[in-house]
C-alpha cells in the first residue's frame, strides 16, 4: 500500500478561522483528553476555551500567534499557539515565548504532521518581533506521548505549575528550550 503525499501548508489563522478552529479545537482536544477525565470538567474546559468567541478574541490578541496546518483542500490537521507574557520563576530566560497550544488531529499522528508544525513554530519562535531566545510549554504530568515528542525536539522539564481543567486543579511539567541562532 502506497503512503499517501499530502502537501501541508502551515499559515497564520485569521479571524475567518475562528468557528472552525474552535470545531477543530473541542473536537481534537475532547479526543486527547476525554479518556482520562471527568466528562463535567472537560465540558467546562471547552466552553471556556474553545467558543467562537474565545477563537475570535485569542486571533485578534497581538500577544498570540496561531499557526495552522493544512492539507491541500485547508483542512486543518493541527494547530499552535504562541504567546507572550510573563514566564514562571523556574523559566531563566525573561524573554522566553510561551507554546501555549500544540494539537495535531489523531487521524494524522505518526504522519509527519506535528513535525511540520513544530518546525514552523520553531521558526516563528526565532523571528526578531518576538525577540527571544527559548521557548516554554506546560505539558500534563500524564501526557507520555507529547512529552515524548517535546523531548525529540530538545524541550526539557525545568519545573511545574497548576493547569486549571474546568475546576480540577491539575499538574503540568513545564519544559523549556533554547533557541539557537
């Protein structure tokens, strides 16, 4: 059986992509998460998070970049936020970009997918408007895969903080890289 060639594209998502980012977002993030929690507290967790609403207001904050990639049709197999602000006592680096959101469609993991997009992440992180030398991430404590993939790319743990999951309280690792040149 042949592989299947698909030309990814990865672009900035603008505020025409807003319903369908927050479709992708509660459908790929429900997937991720669903097995492992309270179905109440990822309701609560979607409805806060992934609305048209909230899409809209996160694509127009010039504090967060959003990547999206795409199949040849504009399909959206994965997306990733950045975002600027302040960084968390165990991250040394003050001008530090966070990766706030990392989600690849289950359909096309292990298919090359999330690599492009974190390449393209990387570049994003490098370019002289965000002006920083690492990037961080908080990942879940139980999440062994994208723990896996962060450690394929350099990223480290370097600390913890609570990740608010509705009104569960939960730990993410925190995992830092530095950027080269």
């Amino acid at each position: 059986m042949a592989a299947q060639l698909v030309n990814w594209t990865v672009r900035r998502a603008g505020i025409d992509d807003a319903e369908r980012l927050s479709n992708f977002g509660r459908r790929v993030y429900g997937a991720t998460f669903a097995a492992d929690n309270d179905p109440a507290q990822l309701a609560l967790y979607l409805e806060g998070s992934y609305t048209p609403e909230a899409q809209r207001s996160e694509l127009v904050d010039p504090n967060i970049s959003t990547l999206l990639v795409c199949d040849g049709s504009d399909t959206i197999a994965g997306f990733a936020q950045l975002r600027t602000g302040p960084v968390p006592s165990c991250i040394d680096d003050p001008t530090a970009i966070e990766l706030w959101r990392f989600y690849v469609d289950q359909a096309w993991h292990g298919r090359g997918v999330a690599a492009v997009l974190m390449d393209a992440v990387l570049a994003e992180a490098r370019l002289p408007s965000h002006a920083c030398s690492s990037v961080w991430l908080g990942v879940w404590e139980r999440n062994a895969r994208a723990q896996a993939f962060y450690r394929k790319y350099g990223f480290a743990p370097v600390g913890a903080h609570v990740f608010m999951f509705g009104t569960d309280p939960q730990t993410d690792e925190i995992w830092s890289l530095t950027l080269d040149a």
